[in-house]
C-alpha cells in the first residue's frame, strides 16, 4: 500500500497540508512533528514520497542516507514542501509580521531581513506534483523488485566471499561498540561486522554520497585478553525489525577498503603457557592498521 510521510514541526502548516491533500490524494498520509518522530514512522513501514519543508538539509541528508540502508527503499521520493497558498489567493504572512519587530530599547534594535519563505503554491498544483512522484515511486518499486528477483535467481553464490565468523565462534570478542552504543555482535569478517543493536545509526555513521564528509566511524572490538581493536568505516545495511516490544537494528558495519582485519578460523588457535597456566590466544594479525585507520591498543 502507498504512503506519504510529511516531516514537518510546524503543526499549523502541517495541518494545512494535510488538509489541502486528503481532499485529493486517497493515499494515506503521515505527519510526523520531528524527525526522530518521521524515521520511527520509517522503521514500521517504507513509505512512497517523503515530504520535508525547505532550509532542512540536514534532515534531508540523513533521511536520503537512512534511506539508503534499508533494503527495498531506494524507490522513496523526496519532495520539498512549498508555502501552500490559502482560499482567499494570499499565503500566511504571520512569520514575516513577527520578523519585522523590534525591541523597545534603541542600541539592541537591528536591522531584521525579512524571513525565507519558499515560492507560494496553489494546494491544487501541489497536489499534482505529489501524484507525480507517487507514481514515479510505484514505478521505481516495481522495476526494482523485478530487477532483484532476476538478480536473485542467477545469483547462486553469496556475493560475500570472505569466511564470516559467528560470534560463538570467536569467544574472544567479549563486547563490540559502534560509536558510543553496546552492539550484539552476529558475525564478522576481514571487511566488515554484522550487528543488532537497539539504537538506530546516528548520522555520522551511515555512508552518505557527499564524499566530503569526513566525520570517522569507527567500530570497537574489545577482545577477551585485553586488548581492543579500532574498525573504521560506514553502516552500509540497516534492517529495522519492530517484532519485540523494542525495535531492533542488524547493521551491516563495512570497513575502510584499505583495511585488512585477518581473523583466524578456531582451528589456528594456539595454546600458550602462562604463570597461570593454559591461556587460549587467537593469533591475530593487521593490515596497514595504523595508518589506515585500524589499530590494536594493548590496555593490560
């Protein structure tokens, strides 16, 4: 089924486009007053168009790199949200009065420019526009599912070629940190982890296409004979599952392509004597790890 998410903290205009909407969109059509509140909506059920007012491009960008982990929504369209004009043919001039006050007092009054206000539009024009990128997505979800079931039957093979440890097979990982959050570690390779989390991926850890960017996101492995191993790199997968009474996240976690994190199979485990006795070590080794971004800090 189509959906419409409108993003929008306004509650008047939000109001006003609901309104202007329902009478000729028989889409259902979800406001959300805050982003967290839209990415929630997300997490339930992809939508078809995401609407978001104009002057928010950080919203933008992490609903657009959201977006792009999440399996099956790369059809989503995004679509600004225009100054809806109302019955009697003027638009609301409520922000520019309130921006043309000044104070009482002489040496604190400033001259004020008047406040953007995006093109005014007639709710019938938008309306259009909306039908217009509703059918654009239906189209875009469509070619995309046949595209994967064709993939999916002349795949065969795993695309993943590295061997993937689980975690039961790799006992000395005893925690795993993406940022600042505790994760569940599933499984992990020479490229890459996969995780379950119960926080979403902030944005600085998705992998954006603004290669400008250069906030660093790093994965933490503690290891069991304390020693911890810092993983650079992007949240390339995100699958919401709200089946529990909290939602869940498996996050794909991708290392840097210059890193190389070699973990042994358990076979090449070794035994070494210590003071205390047996100790069970992995033998471990790196790959350019400082200088790219991957490194081992011995804290014993």
């Amino acid at each position: 089924m189509s959906w419409l998410l409108v993003v929008l903290p306004d509650s008047a205009h939000a109001d006003a486009l609901r309104n202007a909407l329902s009478t000729r969109i028989s889409d259902e059509l979800v406001v959300a007053g805050s982003l967290e509140a839209g990415l929630a909506s997300i997490d339930l059920s992809i939508p078809d168009v995401i609407l978001v007012p104009p002057l928010m491009p950080a919203v933008e960008d992490y609903l657009v790199a959201y977006l792009a982990t999440i399996p099956g929504a790369r059809h989503v369209q995004i679509l600004g949200i225009p100054d809806l004009v109302v019955a009697d043919g003027n638009h609301d001039q409520s922000k520019a009065v309130q921006a043309q006050k000044r104070s009482p007092f002489l040496w604190k009054r400033r001259p004020v420019s008047p406040p953007f206000e995006p093109p005014a539009c007639h709710p019938d024009a938008f309306a259009e526009d909306v039908l217009t990128y509703l059918a654009r997505a239906r189209e875009l979800r469509a070619e995309r599912a046949s595209a994967r079931t064709d993939a999916e039957r002349h795949r065969g093979a795993e695309r993943r070629s590295d061997p993937r440890f689980a975690n039961h097979e790799v006992p000395w990982i005893s925690l795993v940190r993406l940022g600042n959050e505790q994760a569940l570690l599933l499984d992990v390779s020479s490229r890459g982890a996969l995780l379950r989390t119960e926080i979403r991926p902030e944005h600085y850890l998705l992998k954006r296409a603004d290669r400008s960017i250069r906030t660093r996101a790093r994965l933490t492995l503690e290891l069991a004979f304390e020693r911890h191993i810092h993983a650079a790199g992007r949240v390339v997968r995100c699958v919401p599952s709200t089946t529990g009474p909290r939602t869940q996240y498996d996050v794909a976690f991708l290392f840097d392509e210059s890193v190389g994190l070699h973990l042994p199979a358990p076979a090449a485990l070794v035994q070494t004597t210590s003071a205390d006795g047996l100790r069970i070590e992995p033998s471990l080794t790196r790959d350019r790890a400082r200088r790219d971004g991957a490194h081992s800090d011995t804290t014993g």
